[in-house]
C-alpha cells in the first residue's frame, strides 16, 4: 500500500521509520528540508542569539521512505496536494503537522 506521512517533524519521522519497509511504499511530505526543534524556536523570539539551535539538522529519512519537500496545501480521499501542485496518491494517510512556530528560517 501506499502511505503518505505529512509533517517532517520527530512524530512524521518516527511514524516514517515505524512503517517502512514489509512491503509499503511510505513517503513523507515536510516543509522544509531540516528538522526544528520547536521549544529552541520559541526560546529563540525571546534569545535571538540562540537561533542556530532551533534547526536541528537535514531530515535524514529512514531507509525504505520518500522525503518529498512541500506544504500540503489539500487533500481528498485519495490523494494530497501540494503547494507545487504535485499530486501524491495513498492508500493511508497520516497527519503529524504538530506544532508551528514561526521563526526566522535559514535558506
């Protein structure tokens, strides 16, 4: 089957992990292509200086998984939309968005 994970985050990457592999075609959609720590992001707004802790690194997907970069802009019973329009279809879907912290983001 396929499985499409949106949220690049330590739940998608955890789910991610948790069911590649036997047999399952996994992709996972994140926003960016490193991983926030979001407590370190929020302490950030207050300690500007400690920014660079809030990016913990590039998302290094689990053997057997798709990392597809984009937002989920939509979705329906089979697929979802991103912001670049591509379309991935899924027999399951798993919504791990979490938590969105707005932060400066380094390009």
């Amino acid at each position: 089957p396929k499985i499409v994970i949106v949220g690049g985050g330590y739940s998608g990457i955890t789910t991610a992990k948790g069911l590649a592999g036997k047999d399952r075609d996994v992709t996972l959609v994140s926003s960016t292509p490193y991983l926030e720590w979001g407590i370190a992001a929020s302490y950030s707004l207050t300690h500007p200086e400690e920014l660079h802790k809030a990016v913990a690194g590039k998302i290094d997907p689990p053997k057997g998984v798709n990392l597809v970069i984009g937002t989920a802009v939509s979705m329906t019973d089979t697929e979802v939309l991103l912001d670049n329009e591509q379309a991935l279809p899924y027999d399951a879907l798993v919504i791990a968005t979490g938590l969105n912290v707005p932060l400066f983001r380094p390009k």
